[in-house]
C-alpha cells in the first residue's frame, strides 16, 4: 500500500501499510504498560509509559529522517557505527572487569540486573550498544554474502570457507565482548540472524549440515552434563544460568526464587481465562511485568483474547517484512530485510515461549511491545532500511527550472 505525501517541491510516496502496523504496535505498547502499572514498582508507571511513547515519536522521527536518505548512503555509515558500537561494547567490558576485580565500574556503565549491557546518560535514559549492533552486523553480512556471490560465481570449496572467515572476522569480536557483560539473549539472536544470512547465502549444504551439527552437539552436550555430570558443568557455568534451566525444567520447584518467573507467568496466563481480569489487574504478581513478562502481563489483563491480538499483530508485521524481501530485486537489499525477519521472529517466538514454558528464561523481550528505547530505536532504524526497499515506496521530485517542470524519480 503506498501513499503520496507532498511537501514544497517534493513529492513522496510511501509505504502507508508498513506504517500503520507500526502505529498500532506503539499504541499497543503504550496500552499493555498503562495495563501494567499496578505490576510494578509504585509511581513508576508513568514513568515508563511516558519513556516509552517519546521513544516511539523518536524512533518515527528517526525512521522518516533516514528513509529521507537512499540506502546506498545509509550503508555507507555502518562500517563506522560498527567501529563506534565496538569501542562502546569494550568500554562496557572493562567497567565489567573492573567491577569483578575491585567491586567499582567506569562512569556512566554501572551493573543493573547482574549484567552491565548498558550506558546510563543523564536526560537521555539508559543506551544499549548491542541493540544497534544487531543491525549493524545484519547489513554488514549481507554486503560480504553479495561480495561473495559477485566475486565467485562458481565458488570452490575454498571460497565458501572464506565466506564464514570474513564473516567470523567481524562476527565474533562483539559476541565475545557481549557475552562478558554478560548476555546470552542478545548473542543468541545475534547467532541466529547470521545463521539463517548463511544458510540463504547459497554456501554449499555440508556447511550448513556442519554448523547446525556443531550447534546440536554442543547443545546435546550441555544437556548430557546437565543430567549426569552437573559438578561438571557447575565448574564454567554460572551457578545462576543452572538455575534457569532448573527452573524451566521444574516451574514449581522453587516458586520463590528462580522459577517465580516463570511460575507467576503460568499462573497469570492460566488463570486469565478467555478475557482475563480487566483493565491493569492485579490478581498474580509478575516480575519485570513492563520489559521480558509483558506479554503474561497483557494476558492477565485480556486474557486469551488480549494474547491471541498481540500474536496476530506480530505476524502481521512478518508477513508484511516477507512480501517486501519477496518482492525485493536487490541482492544486498533481500539479504537486510531476511536477516531483520529472522532477529523479529527469533525474539517473538523465544518471549512468548518462554513465558509459557516451552523454551528457558533467556531475558528477551517482546519487540516493539516490551518497555526498552534503544530496543524501539534500533528496530525503527532497520524499518528506515526496510521503507527504502519497499517497492511502494518512490520519491519524486519536482524542479522547476526555465517555467519548466522537470520530473525526476528515484526508486528506493
């Protein structure tokens, strides 16, 4: 669905669909925090929800300001976002260090939730790195995987190695400084996203057979220790992390420590019936009622019906992302939108799952519903790209010029 916007000497069409569905997610968001106040801390409800709406005028602010601009110009910039993002995510992993060794962090990068992920700046609130460089590395991959193609149309075997070399060259630097602070979530969707640029990169099959095999060992693995050898395992993993997979496994073995989360969020979902309890009810405690458990929040409220509605809503918004890469000419282009559908999907399908049981805690919260500004601005950045690509998206722009006018259009 396009639209034709004019303004002066300018006119702009734009893709008025992928628009209004992220209208709707903002209003959404906004009405499950408002739903939510009585969940959290008192008298920072408001807080929040005024937080979280002028984070989404910003992020709309920001999208229309960069789809101003072509794409082209706009990943010119991410080799220099990635080494900007690289220095934020080491002066991070030094306050972590620092912390672990004296019990002190540098300034502006103190420790909130046992992870220091995060710059606290005055006025502007907290600012997470790894959030932005999710789409930096997405637009990164991408470029390497079409310089591959175009260099090697018939890759060897050798080729295809040096296709994973140059992606690991500049994949695994900020995973390993992310994984210090520490975050597994966000390395997980990081993973993920690279994964599925590989497997659509035309790499031949037995690579892929391989990494996945690699990645089922290790999982396999892992699991073997966990029931057999948890000394073992204790010893490099964190007694916390353990904890977790405890509490997936077994929701009712520690109810008030490390499965109250999951726990609560059962009950609330469970006992929430077809319509829930009304407007910001308050009948099941939930931790993190406002960022990771928003959506057992939501359902508390509404029920089966109120989850069910945030559901559809995220798969409206995939399904729109896939006709965009469907329908997308450009290489580079195809590769940017598969890899934003991949980390969307893979964040959609670990927060509901975890909140209902199926997969482990891994403090990933629901895109675009969940509280988090550098989460929404990120997001609103990657669907600045995603407007430049959309086919209906066009400008045109109008000059006159010797009582003539002269009509030029530029195709995002």
């Amino acid at each position: 669905m396009k639209q034709t916007i004019q303004w002066k000497n300018k006119s702009i069409q734009i893709d008025i669909g992928l628009i209004l569905i992220l209208i709707l997610f903002g209003m959404t968001s906004c009405f499950a925090l408002y739903n939510s106040f009585n969940l959290i801390k008192f008298g920072s409800g408001n807080s929040y929800l005024y937080r979280q709406l002028f984070w989404f005028i910003v992020g709309f602010v920001a999208m229309f300001f960069l789809s101003i601009l072509q794409n082209k110009k706009i990943y010119s910039y991410m080799d220099m976002a990635y080494k900007i993002l690289m220095l934020c995510l080491i002066y991070l992993f030094f306050s972590r260090l620092l912390f672990n060794l004296v019990g002190i962090t540098l300034p502006f990068a103190s420790e909130v939730n046992g992870a220091i992920s995060w710059f606290q700046l005055p006025l502007i609130g907290s600012f997470q790195p790894s959030e932005f460089i999710k789409i930096v590395l997405i637009v990164l991959v991408s470029q390497i995987i079409v310089d591959h193609q175009n260099a090697h149309p018939n890759p060897t075997h050798k080729d295809d190695l040096m296709l994973l070399w140059e992606i690991a060259k500049i994949l695994f630097p900020p995973l390993f400084l992310i994984m210090m602070q520490p975050d597994t979530g966000v390395c997980i969707i990081i993973v993920f996203n690279i994964f599925i640029l590989v497997c659509c990169s035309g790499i031949r099959k037995e690579y892929i057979i391989g990494i996945f095999a690699f990645i089922v060992i290790v999982v396999g693995t892992f699991l073997f220790l966990y029931f057999e050898y948890p000394n073992i395992l204790a010893s490099f993993i964190s007694s916390y992390k353990l904890q977790r997979i405890d509490a997936w496994l077994e929701p009712e073995s520690n109810i008030r420590g490390s499965s109250n989360q999951l726990y609560t969020a059962l009950l609330s979902l469970g006992s929430a019936g077809l319509t829930g309890y009304g407007l910001q009810a308050n009948i099941v405690s939930i931790p993190e009622a406002h960022t990771d458990f928003i959506f057992a929040a939501f359902g508390q409220c509404f029920g089966f019906i109120g989850t069910t509605f945030i559901l559809l809503l995220c798969l409206l918004l995939d399904i729109y992302l896939c006709k965009i890469a469907y329908a997308t000419k450009n290489k580079k282009d195809r590769f940017v939108v598969i890899g934003i559908i991949a980390m969307l999907l893979y964040q959609q399908l670990q927060n509901t799952g975890m909140i209902v049981g199926l997969l482990p805690i891994t403090g990933i919260t629901l895109p675009l519903i969940s509280y988090g500004g550098s989460s929404i601005l990120s997001y609103f950045i990657s669907f600045a790209i995603i407007l430049n690509i959309s086919p209906a998206t066009k400008r045109t722009i109008r000059l006159n010029r010797s009582k003539r006018r002269k009509l030029i259009n530029i195709n995002s």
